[in-house]
C-alpha cells in the first residue's frame, strides 16, 4: 500500500475526493487549510489501483504551480488484509515513477559508476585470469553495465529521447573503461589467457542467445513486480564485464580471434537484454502517462525492436560464420 498526499488549494478537496470515491480508497484524511488556503490531502492507496490514481491527480491537478504530490510507502497496515487482498496487492505491478526513480539512477555517469566499472574489471580480469569462479562471480555481481541496459530499456518504453541517449553514453563510457583497462592489464601481466573462464566467454552459440533473451526478459519482469532480489541472479546469468575484459586481455594479448568472439558474445548479451526487456514492458503495459506520450513511446518501441531484430539476426550470421571459420 501507498500513501499520496497532495499538498494543494484548498479548493481541489472536492476534487480530490472525487477520484478517492471513484476508485473506492481505504482512506482519505483532509488537513488543516493554512494562511495560504493550501491543504494537505492524504489517501491509503491499495498498490493494485496505485498507478490510475496517480495519474487522474496528475491529469487533474498537474496544472496548478503551488500543487505537490508525495509517496510514502506503508510498511505495515492493521487490521491486516485479507487473503483475497493480499493476492491482489502481490500481483500489483510497480508504478511508473516507482520504476522511474529506480533505473533512472543508473543511466547516470558518476564517478561511482567509474569506479565501479573500474574496480569490477579489475576483480573479472583477475578471476578470468586465474580461472577462479568464485572471483568472476563476485565481479558479476557489482553489474555496473546492467544498470545503463535497463535503463535504455526503460526509456525506450515512455519514449525518453533523453533517458535513451544517456544510457547509451553512459553504457558505451563503461564498455570503454573496461576494454582499456584490461587491455592495459593483459599487455602488462604475463599470465596465460587460454584458461577455461577466459575461452568460455570467446565461445558465443545459439545458446549465448537463448539465454540472454531469458535473463532480460527475467530483468524486466523482476523490476515491474518490485523484486529486485531476482535481478542478482540476472546480473550472474548475463554478465557483461566478464565478456568486456576478456575482449581486453585477449586484445593486450594480441590475439584478435578470441577477442572477436568474446566482442560477439559482449553484443549478443546487450542486444538480448534490451530486446526481451522491451517486450516485457510492452506486455506488462509500461507506457507514459498522457495520449500524446504514449503515440511516441510506441513509434519509438516499434523501431527499437526492429532493430534489435535485425541486429540480433546479424549477429546470427556472424556467429555462424565465426564457427564456420574455427571449425
């Protein structure tokens, strides 16, 4: 459940108490008018109906200057549900500005994300290196290039020309980090790359695919129910550090084979995420808040998902070719 208050004129409680009628709230509480004639207004809001009224207020009262509006999660209600409720809250997906605030974040190019990506290349270079598990694990698992993935997914979703641009910046900024740096690492470090972490991940195949599709698609869906636990287990299924510093300490190696197929398998996992997770959002019905967004947001999700397509074909074809060669 979720509080909102609207903190406006007082002249909206009617309004207010409108919507709260029509979409039968738990609750509705009507502050104290100050010396300026605004009102605090606060309804319990069941996560089931969160989205709709959030966005009959902001349909409503979205014009008005002096007019806020505030979420406050609620940890616990008492009495407490019945089962029939709690079924209904759980299948809830989570708001848009919820999933917003989320990923948004993560498109950003701060230096935490900078050091992030540097020391989690650091850590998979190592663990390719030494052909430790463990350790490439642990470098799947800081994920700094997930964050930017479903964050381009997202906007591509409510058309944000401006959440996509930057999460492709953002994304290339980090695959460029991580490139260099374990270039830097493979031509300094005299270790051997041909250990079987290092050549799994020059190995791409139908299967690279079919389990990049799943994990996007599971990334996606993870993030709409709110179970962001789930996306731990995504970041280990399709890693993308690990590919990036192989290409890498392959290229510092000199061996341009191997760092081909670890590129494949690098651009296969992006493409696969971003593809699964725009139809996801699709069916789980993510779309911008007014008509003429949403017109956009199609438009935009349309020509994404062909490209994709077209992208993942190729990719295909080259993988194909690829195997064709060392075969």
């Amino acid at each position: 459940m979720k509080y909102i208050e609207v903190v406006a004129d007082a002249g909206n409680a009617d309004t207010v108490a409108a919507i709260a009628e029509q979409f039968k709230i738990r609750d509705l509480r009507l502050g104290v008018v100050d010396e300026h004639g605004v009102q605090a207004m606060r309804l319990l809001v069941e996560d089931s109906k969160f989205q709709q009224i959030l966005d009959s207020l902001q349909n409503t009262l979205a014009t008005q200057e002096n007019t806020k509006i505030i979420v406050l999660p609620v940890e616990v209600t008492l009495p407490k549900l019945t089962e029939d409720e709690r079924k209904e809250e759980d299948s809830a997906k989570i708001a848009r500005e919820e999933l917003y605030d989320s990923v948004e974040k993560n498109a950003r190019l701060t230096t935490n994300y900078f050091v992030l990506v540097v020391l989690s290349t650091i850590v998979a270079a190592i663990g390719l290196v030494e052909n430790n598990v463990a350790v490439i694990i642990g470098a799947m698992v800081i994920a700094p290039l997930l964050g930017p993935n479903l964050a381009l997914v997202l906007g591509t979703a409510l058309g944000d020309t401006a959440l996509m641009k930057e999460s492709v910046f953002t994304l290339g900024a980090g695959v460029t980090v991580a490139v260099i740096l374990s270039f830097v690492i493979g031509a300094l470090w005299p270790a051997d790359v041909n250990s079987p972490e290092i050549l799994s991940r020059t190995d791409v195949g139908l299967d690279s695919i079919a389990l990049a599709l799943a994990s996007g698609a599971a990334a996606a869906l993870s993030l709409t129910t709110g179970l962001s636990s789930t996306l731990v287990g995504v970041m280990v299924a399709v890693a993308l550090l690990p590919p990036a510093a192989t290409i890498g300490l392959m290229l510092g190696h000199g061996d341009m084979g191997h760092a081909l197929g670890a590129t494949l398998l690098l651009v296969v996992n992006i493409v696969c995420v971003n593809l699964a997770g725009k139809v996801v959002f699709a069916v789980q019905g993510i779309t911008p808040r007014t008509w003429w967004e949403k017109e956009k947001a199609k438009r935009a999700m349309r020509i994404n998902i062909v490209v994709w397509l077209i992208t993942l074909v190729l990719l295909v074809v080259a993988i194909q070719q690829l195997r064709g060669i060392w075969v």
